[in-house]
C-alpha cells in the first residue's frame, strides 16, 4: 500500500499568508530531537522520522523485569552548554543535576600493598589553573616528579589551538610522551579522562580533539569539568520528557518510521520515502531535510552531489562501549561513583536509586545495582557474557572489599558495538559540516564537524548547527536558549 502526503505536520498560514514552510528530520537521537525543536520554535511545521520505537538514540533505557535500565552510563560536564540547555527545554533540567564541585574518586589496586589505594581529582574555588593544583599536589597515585610534569603539560596543553588543522594528525599519545608524561601519568591521569570522554586512549585520539576536551573541562572556568548525570532513567529525559516538548512544539513525531530515500523533486521541493513496514510506503514533502542519523546510513540516504566526497563518511571509524551491570544482595559501595587503576574496571556507577530497586521490597530488598562502564572496549566487546562475568566479578571485588562474600542476585551486559565515532588522528578533516552542496538538505549528528569528540553535548550543538542553517537559508531568524547556548 503507498500513500502520499502533501507534507508534514498540520498548522496555520505564516503571517503574511503563505503556506508555512516544512521540515523532516530523520532520526530521533539527540540530534534530530534539538532539530526538530529549534525548527518548530522557529515556526516550521516539522515531521520526525524514528524507526525504533522510542526517541534517544544510544542513550536509552529498558525494562529489565522489575528494574529500570539504562543501556550505559551517560554523564555530562558544567561546560556541556548546549546539553544544559536541551534539558532546560524538555524541563528536565532538575533530573540530572552536577556537582556542586568536581570530585572523582580514583581507587588503585596495583599499589605494592596490595591494597586499595584511593586518591581524588577535586577543584576548589581558586581561578583555572589554580583550581585543581592542591588535588594535583597530593594526588597520591602519581610521584612528585610526575606531578610537576603534568603542570608543565597542562600549560603547554593551554597554548594549544584545537581547530588548528594540524592538531588533527596528530596522535594525542605522542604528544604527550614529547611533553615528558610517562605511561603511568598516561595511565594515571590523561587516559583516566580521555578514554571516558573521547572513547580511546591517547595513543588512538586525535590531538585536536583530545585538546579541546582538556582545555575546555579544565582549563577555562573552575567549574567546568563538574559531574553531572540522570538521577533517574535516561529514557525519562531522552524519550518521554522529549516527546511531550516535541508535541507541545507542534512537531509531529513518527515512530517506527523508517526513512527509506530522498529526492529532490523538480519544483526544489524534497520528497522523502518512509515505511512502517513491508508494503506500507508513503511519501512526504518538504522545503527542508535533515539527516541525523549516523554516518553510514546517512551516507546510504544521500541524493548524489550532495557533498564533494560523500565516502568519506564511511572512513569515519566507530568505537564500541560496553557496560556490565551488577546487582549485589547488599550495599557495597557507598559513593555515587569512582574510577579505577591498575584494574580492567574503568568507572563503576551507583544505579539503584535511578533503576527504581530502591524502592523494590522483598527479594530486593537491600540490594545495591552497579554499573561498570567500560569505554574503548574493542579488547571485551564480544566476550561471552560467562567470560566478563569471570573477569570482573573478581575484580570489583579487589576494589571494593564490602563486595566479598556478596550474593550476586544478576549480571548482565549491554553491548553498543558502534557507541561513537573513532576520534582517530585525521578524523576531523572526514566529519562533514550541517550544510551540503545541496540546498535544503542538512546533516546532524555527534560524528559531524562540531569540533567536539561523540558526546550528548555534541550531538545537541549538531543540532542546533542543522536547524541554524536551515533556518538562515529559509530566511529565518534563530533566536533561542539552545543556539546562545553553542
């Protein structure tokens, strides 16, 4: 069955009595969801297209018989801007609230004792650098020599550009070895934050963006790089609270809708196939498109001409991420969170409030959930569940000794096998800009040239990059909290 429309949404004339202007977005992650908003704050009768049945691309949740999960741990900085603000616009700012300082505790369990060693990365109150020099002083998992050597790293790491194009072949590794910083302080400190924020380690991260994460969580305001994560299930944010945004802002949501191609129709006017499934294409119109959905089905949707060297989309790399999730029959851990050295464990989440066990009786009663997220986990990915169980297991209980002699009521793992793109050397002269050659149609998406690694942050300020353009070409203003906010 094939159906036609004359275009998405439904709404009234603009003011000077022409037909409003209309958009689709094709995708319902972060990025398509900033799109489809700052478009119809702007006025466009908007239509977002998702083919799964809820909106938040990989930062979702699901039922898990009694509990809540998420499919990963996702945290967001001070200086995440945009995200901020995308949280303040489906009014779920309030859910997911920071630091009021940042302060991560780091367990070590490779000290010669044997035991856990714990140190802190903590700021105080005093001007960047100063900020953060008193946790450096007597971060205890780094010698005095390898102290001031990151000093002098960070200063130099300071004066660095990171759009300067040469930065982005270049290895933040090497870098960091001209810079005097031994495999432990890589160890220790620079891959403790880089693996968590850009998905690799320093060795695999290009230095431009390994630069503008460092420079701008920690060496622009005191309060940048304070914490702040969902106090309640990501799909609470990501899907309903978005939703209920999107309707109120008029835009017309489909989910389980999958795009299947986009023309350019003689009179420049956009017709986009879509199905729900075998036998049920439609097509839509519209002044405007935008793709935001990852790079190779972006690449697969692309009408020919649209950009110069549409292959390379496709040597954009993906990195996976994988999560373990443990649920203890009693509690554990008693802070919100920690990271981990001299252990395969890299940060391990306090769960139980947001997954609802908390409030579970009976055979949860007491229970304590963690989460273990691992990054840059090519080596884990596809292990046997049996097998991580095997290997972490033991391991949390090096680091958290309330943890031997526990009952493990459940383990389960998530597997996101393409969580971000690689921020590989050279992968910013491959990430397109929102716009192409072709007018009318724009790219969003956290692998596109926002100059930030695959983050919430970035996919928002995609967004908003997209419908920006769109909006200027459409002769429209773009006036909002979220474009003052990149």
């Amino acid at each position: 069955m094939t159906a036609t429309t004359t275009g998405p949404g439904h709404g009234p004339a603009d003011g000077d009595g022409t037909a409003p202007a209309r958009a689709v977005v094709v995708g319902g992650g972060l990025a398509g969801i900033t799109a489809a908003l700052e478009l119809a704050d702007a006025g466009v009768r908007v239509t977002l297209l998702e083919g799964r049945p809820r909106l938040g691309g990989l930062a979702f949740s699901f039922r898990r018989g009694d509990l809540t999960i998420d499919n990963g741990q996702h945290v967001y900085l001070r200086c995440c801007t945009a995200y901020s603000s995308f949280l303040d616009r489906i009014d779920a700012l309030h859910l997911a609230p920071l630091q009021d300082r940042l302060d991560v505790p780091v367990l070590d369990v490779g000290h010669p004792s044997g035991k856990p060693r714990l140190g802190r990365l903590r700021r105080t109150a005093l001007p960047v650098p100063l900020h953060l020099a008193k946790s450096l002083a007597t971060y205890p998992h780094l010698s005095l020599a390898e102290r001031a050597a990151v000093g002098r790293a960070a200063l130099a790491l300071r004066g660095l550009d990171p759009q300067d194009p040469a930065l982005d072949g270049t290895d933040f590794g090497g870098w960091l070895r001209r810079k005097g910083q031994s495999a432990r302080t890589v160890e220790a400190l620079w891959d403790l934050i880089g693996v968590a924020t850009l998905n690799a380690t320093a060795a695999e991260s290009s230095l431009g963006l390994a630069a503008m994460v460092f420079k701008t969580a920690l060496l622009t305001e005191p309060g940048a790089a304070d914490i702040g994560w969902a106090h309640v299930p990501l799909g609470e944010l990501h899907d309903t609270r978005a939703r209920a945004a999107l309707e109120a802002a008029g835009v017309r949501t489909r989910l389980r809708t999958r795009a299947t191609g986009i023309a350019r129709a003689a009179d420049g006017t956009w017709q986009v196939g879509a199905e729900t499934g075998p036998g049920t294409a439609e097509q839509l119109t519209a002044d405007t498109v935008v793709l935001a959905v990852p790079q190779r089905e972006t690449h697969a949707l692309l009408p020919d001409g649209a950009l110069d060297e549409p292959g390379r989309l496709l040597e954009i790399g993906t990195a996976p991420i994988l999560n373990l999730h443990v649920v203890y029959d009693r509690q554990v851990l008693r802070q919100p969170f920690f990271a981990a050295l001299g252990s395969p464990v890299q940060w391990v989440f306090d769960r139980t409030e947001s997954s609802g066990l908390a409030a579970k009786g009976g055979h949860w009663e007491g229970c304590q959930y963690l989460a273990v997220s691992q990054s840059a986990a090519q080596d884990d990915i596809e292990r046997p569940v049996a097998e991580l169980r095997s290997r972490y297991l033991p391991e949390l209980e090096r680091l958290l000794p309330a943890a031997r002699g526990a009952g493990v009521r459940d383990f389960f793992v998530t597997r996101e096998r393409t969580a971000t793109f690689a921020p590989t050397p050279g992968v910013g002269r491959r990430r397109p800009t929102a716009r192409t050659n072709t007018p009318g149609l724009y790219l969003a998406g956290a692998w596109t040239a926002t100059g930030w690694p695959a983050t919430m942050e970035g996919a928002v300020r995609s967004g908003v990059h997209a419908a920006g353009a769109a909006l200027s070409e459409l002769g429209r203003p773009h006036v909002s909290p979220l474009r003052e906010a990149v």
